[in-house]
C-alpha cells in the first residue's frame, strides 16, 4: 500500500520491509515461521468503544502481552465498554487494512495510535505492513513519529499475570 510506504517514509526513520506469506499473517505463525521473538513483534489492534459514537484507537503491544481493552483503553476512550474492531470494522475505518496486517503507519489522520511503553523498550520491533503479505521492521520512534501516537504506561498486560 502506497499510503503506509509514504506514512513511514515521512518519519525520516529507517526501516526495513520484510514480505510473508499471508497464511502466516498472524503473529504467533509469522513468528515461528520467519523467527522472530514475540518480545520484537508489535501486534496494531484496532479497538472501538461500545457507544453510539464507535471510537476507535489503534492499539500497538507486544506480541508477549495481552491489551488491557476493559481497562485502560476503554478509559481512553471515554466508553462504559469496548471490544476489537470485527473484521469489516477494521477495513472500513483503517482504510482498507485486513486484520493480520493492520499497521499504525498509513492510518487516517484522525485515528489515535496507543503505544504500550513495552514496545518502546525494544531496539526494533516488527509491525504489520498494511497487508497480509507485509511486515514492516522498524526501531520504536518510528512509531512516536506518527502525529496521533502516544506512549501509554500500562496499554498491555504481561500473559503470566
């Protein structure tokens, strides 16, 4: 997608695109797959608020951590509930991003990017590339150089507890 190469290329960071068989788009198949660390692997998770007006935020947290969505981003959201964004949610308001490939880079201007502060500890991480057949490996302030971006402590969970 033309959109996500020009979003990345304007944070003036470099960046790496690494393609992938789309049967293995998922994180935890993409990571055994291609070897990368689920500690180095960024899932972008669209989530949207259960109220009339559906606000949405684009999610970013480490594969080894689960996303806090009925605690800290329904907060931020300002909703009593909230849940993933379905599938066709997820196309029509990312743009035309698949789940599985959805990425903080390309999205429309008035979408918030969370990024969990776990994600900013790494030298790099690997995101999603727009598409199913894409991942994009790119350091930490790749993401922060993104207009709507902001760090938050706590967005994610550890899986052990």
């Amino acid at each position: 997608m033309d959109v996500v190469i020009e979003s990345i290329d304007r944070t003036g960071v470099e960046y790496e695109l690494v393609e992938c068989d789309p049967g293995h788009a998922d994180t935890a198949a993409f990571c055994r797959a291609y070897g990368y660390a689920p500690d180095d692997s960024a899932n972008a998770i669209l989530v949207v608020g259960k109220s009339e007006a559906r606000p949405m935020a684009c999610c970013l947290v480490l594969a080894s951590t689960r996303l806090d969505v009925n605690g800290v981003v329904r907060r931020r959201l300002g909703t009593r509930k909230a849940s993933f964004a379905g599938a066709e949610e997820t196309i029509e308001r990312s743009g035309g991003m698949q789940i599985g490939g959805v990425t903080p880079f390309g999205l429309p201007d008035d979408l918030p990017v969370w990024i969990d502060q776990r994600v900013m500890e790494r030298a790099q991480v690997i995101v999603g590339g727009g598409g199913r057949d894409l991942k994009i490996l790119c350091p930490p302030s790749a993401l922060t150089a993104l207009p709507m971006a902001a760090v938050v402590d706590g967005l994610a969970k550890s899986m052990t507890g």
